[in-house]
C-alpha cells in the first residue's frame, strides 16, 4: 500500500467500515489532525472494502469536511494482508514504510494517542516523550453501555473470522460490565 507517492512521508492509513459511528469519527479525526499539523511529510488515508456504500461515504467526506482521500479496497486484498478483525483501525506508518503504530478500533482517547503517534513518527517526540504523554492523559472510558458494546462488536467481528474462543472471551468482557443487557446475552 505504501506506494511511490508516499515515499520520504509519514502515512496513516484509517481502514474503516460503513455506516459505523467510529468509523466516521477516526477519520474525521484522523484528517483534523493532519490538517491541524498542516505537514507535507504527512499524508492521510482512508480505506474500505464497502464498495456499495459509495454515496454514504461521499455524503460523510461532506458533512465532516474530511479532506483524506477515499481508497475502495475491492477485492479486500489490503484487508485480507493486513487480517484485520476490528473497524477501525489506523495504522501510521514511517517515511521507511515501516508500520510505527497500529491503533484498532476508536475509542475516547483515539484522536490525543493518534496524534502522539504521528508525532513520535514524524520526529516530534522521542520514545520517552511518547511514554510520558500516553500515561499522563486520563480519560473518560466511554459509558459502560458504549464500553460493553464495543466488546460485543469485537466479539462478532471475532465469530466472523472463526476466533470462537476471543469472541467469546469479547462477550463475557460485555456481560461483566452489563449483566442485564438482553442483546449481549442473545448473542450466540
């Protein structure tokens, strides 16, 4: 994936899923934060397999002024090398185009650790700089509803691939933090 025209560039590669709240907020993030650094040694992209969703994700680069571009990953080759199991997932990868850091899925504090790691990448921030930072910011965890759901997504994302035993894992996680949630307990 990383191509002639990302040679000598830090490029961050958001692959992402349609129709999926997360998905939409780690690019909209991911395009903030390079535009808010407004490098020419960084280049943001975006990528999804779901090729029928063209309109969706033309209608969502509007909405939330992302200014990456869309890759359509058509035969979900790039997925499929990569072996993801969990949307989204960012990867930044160094001007060598050698991956640095991989961050799967988005949670509360994806846009402060996405931009630590373009910034260590890039040569902002040194390994014990990058250490500091991650640890000195606390942050909300999401509420335990949107916590439990994203072990239940995880977990069906798992069952998909036939990693019977961490989806199941993904959903006791789920069922710890909300026992009474009907749809973690239907959940095969």
């Amino acid at each position: 994936f990383y191509s002639k025209f990302s040679r000598g560039k830090v490029l961050v590669v958001v692959y992402l899923s349609a129709e999926q709240m997360s998905s939409e907020r780690a690019a909209a993030d991911a395009s903030n934060i390079a535009q808010k650094l407004g490098r020419k040694d960084l280049e943001v992209v975006c990528v999804t397999a779901d090729i029928v969703h063209k309109a969706y994700f033309a209608s969502l680069w509007k909405r939330m002024e992302i200014k990456a571009p869309l890759c359509l990953d058509t035969g979900r080759k790039f997925y499929s090398q990569l072996g993801l199991i969990v949307f989204p997932t960012t990867i930044v990868i160094n001007t060598e185009g050698k991956l640095d850091h991989v961050i799967s899925t988005r949670g509360s504090n994806y846009a402060f650790a996405l931009d630590a790691y373009i910034r260590h990448t890039l040569g902002l921030m040194d390994d014990a700089k990058l250490a500091e930072h991650l640890k000195a910011k606390h942050y909300d965890r999401g509420s335990p509803k949107s916590v439990a759901s994203r072990h239940r997504a995880a977990a069906r994302l798992l069952r998909e691939k036939g990693v019977l035993d961490g989806a199941e894992k993904e959903l006791m996680k789920a069922l710890k933090i909300s026992p009474d949630n009907v749809h973690i307990q239907l959940d095969p």
